[in-house]
C-alpha cells in the first residue's frame, strides 16, 4: 500500500488540537439508515470538521447487502463520520454517525457497548428501517433516545401515534428535530443526557 | 394514515446473530505491510481512546510511526488518528499497540457506560452541551 511521506499527512489545525489536559473521552452513537441525516448531524454540533474512521469489511460480510461493491470484490471499506465536543479540559465527548444494519457495529471493537447512550434518527418515510435498529439496542441494554428529523415531505405523525408503532415504553423520549440546526442537535442531546441522568437516578435508587 | 408497526425486544433477549468474530478478520497482506510483524496481537483500544506522544519519532519508526507519533504530539483519538492517517481503524490499533510496547506513546482510556452511570459525568456533559 502506497503510504505518502509522513511530512504531507494533513493533522488538525492548530485551533482543533486538545489541550495535554484531556484526560478521558466519552462517545454517544448516532444511528439510523442511509441519508437520515447522521452526518449533518454531527457536523452541526461539532467543533471540529466531521472527520470519516473506516473499516474493511471481509467477503465473510459481503452478499448480504446488494448495495456492496462487486461480486469479484474481496473487501469492502465501511465509514463512519464523527464529530467532537470538548466538554472541560479534562473530558471530550465524541459523536458517531453509524449505519443501522448491524453488521457494520462490530466492525468497531466497543462502539456501542462503552458509549453513554444512543440516538435513533429516524425518517418518517423510511420508519421501519429504524425498527432492527432499536430492537438491537434494547437487546445490547444500550439505552437511546429517538429524534425524528423532520423532513418538509416527510408523514408527520401524533408522538403517541409513534410511540405506540415503535412499540417505545413511555419513558424513552421522542422528539422532533431539525439536525441541520445546531440548537435543535444540541437538544437532542441534551434530551438524551437527561435521560440518561433519570436512568442513573432511578438505578441508584433500586 | 397509521405509521408501519414495530416489536419491542427485551435486553439479552439477543440471539445475538452476530457471525462468529467477524469483526477480527482482516485483510492480511495490509496488516502485514502497515503493521509490520508482532503477531498481530492489538491492544484493547477503543474508537476514543486518547493517544498522547511520549517523545519524538525514532531514526528506527516506520513513515507511518513517524506520522502517528507527529499527529499526537498532543492527545488524539484513535479515531482522529485514522481518519487523518487515512488507515483503517484495526491497522491503526496494530501501529499503536508496537508503540505502546516501546512506551513511545501513552493511552488514556475512556469512560465506558456503566450500569449505574456516573451522574456527576452526565452532569459534566450537560453542562458542556448547554454552552453550545
């Protein structure tokens, strides 16, 4: 494999760096299906210019998915974009956008297991892409919350309604967003983070 | 009109389809040629793991050594690192675990959930997110 001269590998900018106090980083998993808006999600909260981590996929993977490469392909590369939020000196939070179908997950050793929590996107036009999803992370125990980006096309449905097709207890939230606004991303995390303060609340208590 | 239906699932309810350890197989011609020998034992490194550099590249590193130990002259993920190395994220663990064993770098582990969480992290979190 052609590796250019290490003097021309481009780093992050100066401004992008951590400070040498970074101590420990924490990641939430954004996840939903192709062109549900992860990625546009993570760049709008994001500090840093989503950046793309991929994997390579071995034949073992291939033949379930017809969207993937060629029948003579070997290898596929699966990405992933990810975004960044330093919280204090100390604590960095890091957000992945990752493909629903489940095979992908493994591809990266912990990604759901070591995150905080998980945030569905869901597209109302596409709502049972979203299904395996979730049934997935409530067999992980990963707890999650569902956002609803809202497309100007898109079904708009009563969050009982939806609630009651995602088969969602009543304590997970849902809520709609706009992810290409920075202040509605944020809410979705902030809705995600305290429910997860509830969960932590309510496990100290039993 | 009614939005399509779902069936929730119980936690550990898994049949858990995941292929036995696909995750592990790799393309080993590349492993070989970025990793250089070692047997390919990795260390237990995650997504954000923090690299930090414990001093300036070797005469001996490798062009991609060298390039890793630049990047992290001050703390990276191993995210970041594959992403600005344009490597795959297991070849970029294989390059770091024979730079932990020469103690040229410095992991700094992550905050993994917890059964009970840590409320004052959540905490610590929120606050961040509320300065957006």
């Amino acid at each position: 494999m052609d590796f250019k001269s290490s003097d021309t590998i481009p780093g992050p900018r100066t401004e992008d760096r951590l400070p040498h106090t970074a101590e420990a980083a924490v990641k939430i998993v954004i996840v939903g299906g192709f062109g549900v808006g992860k990625t546009t999600m993570v760049g709008s909260v994001s500090e840093i210019r989503p950046l793309t981590t991929e994997e390579t996929m071995t034949q073992a993977g291939i033949g379930v998915d017809d969207n993937y490469g060629s029948a003579s392909k070997t290898a596929t590369t699966v990405a992933m974009d990810f975004g960044r939020i330093s919280i204090t000196d100390e604590l960095v939070l890091y957000l992945f956008g990752t493909p629903g179908q489940e095979r992908f997950w493994f591809l990266w050793n912990g990604l759901f297991e070591g995150a905080l929590g998980a945030v569905v996107l869901v597209d109302t036009r596409r709502l049972e892409v979203s299904f395996d999803v979730m049934g997935r992370l409530e067999e992980r125990g990963v707890p999650f919350v569902v956002a609803v980006n809202s497309f100007p096309d898109a079904p708009r449905y009563p969050v009982a309604e939806l609630r009651t097709a995602l088969d969602l207890p009543e304590e997970i939230p849902i809520l709609d967003c706009d992810v290409r606004r920075r202040a509605s991303s944020r809410d979705v995390l902030m809705t995600l983070m305290r429910f997860l303060h509830s969960l932590a609340v309510k496990g100290a208590l039993t | 009109m009614t939005p399509p239906q779902r069936q929730r699932r119980s936690t550990g309810a898994a049949s858990d389809g995941v292929p036995a350890k696909e995750g592990e197989l790799r393309n080993p011609e590349r492993l070989f040629v970025i990793g250089g020998e070692g047997g390919g034992e990795r260390a237990d490194l995650d997504l954000v793991t923090l690299i930090v550099a414990r001093a300036d590249p070797p005469v001996s590193a490798t062009p991609e050594q060298a390039a890793l130990l630049r990047l992290c002259a001050a703390p990276l993920s191993t995210a970041e690192l594959s992403a600005y190395l344009s490597l795959p994220f297991s070849v970029v663990t294989v390059l770091l675990t024979d730079l932990l064993a020469k103690e040229l770098v410095q992991a700094r582990a992550p905050i993994v959930r917890q059964k009970v969480a840590d409320r004052n992290l959540l905490e610590a979190v929120m606050h961040g997110l509320q300065k957006l």
